[in-house]
C-alpha cells in the first residue's frame, strides 16, 4: 500500500508537469508562427505536443484510477 500511495503523490506532479511542458510548447508554436519557421520545424512542435497532450491524459486518466485494470482474458 505504501508504493501505491507514494505512486499517487506523484501523479500530480507528473500532471503539472506535464502541463507546464504543454504550455511552453504551444507559446513556443506560436513564437515558431510569428517568425515563419520552416513547415519541419512546426511539425517537430506539432509532434511534441501531441505526446505531450497523450502522456497527459494518461497520467490523468491514472491519476483518477490508480488500480491498472485487469486485461481481458482469451477465449
């Protein structure tokens, strides 16, 4: 129980980080935009944000049911 409750603490932290992350690469998508970066380079950012959205909803997603749910069983 003491792994699962450290584990839980941790969550949050994981999730503000994850969002401040977020925040700095949108504010540096938009910086990319202002000056005409190359269509690479915006989709080097794009990329990055999607994980970053996808780690993030994970991490909330687990944050909100810390027990893994069990895999289905094969027929």
């Amino acid at each position: 129980m003491v792994g699962r409750r450290a584990k839980s603490q941790a969550l949050p932290m994981k999730v503000e980080q994850l969002t401040e992350r977020l925040r700095r690469l949108v504010l540096e998508r938009q910086s990319l935009r202002d000056r005409g970066a190359s269509t690479a380079d915006l989709e080097r950012n794009r990329l990055e944000i999607v994980r970053r959205q996808w780690e993030l909803s994970h991490a909330l997603i687990e944050s909100h049911n810390p027990e893994p749910l069990p895999l289905p069983q094969a027929a």
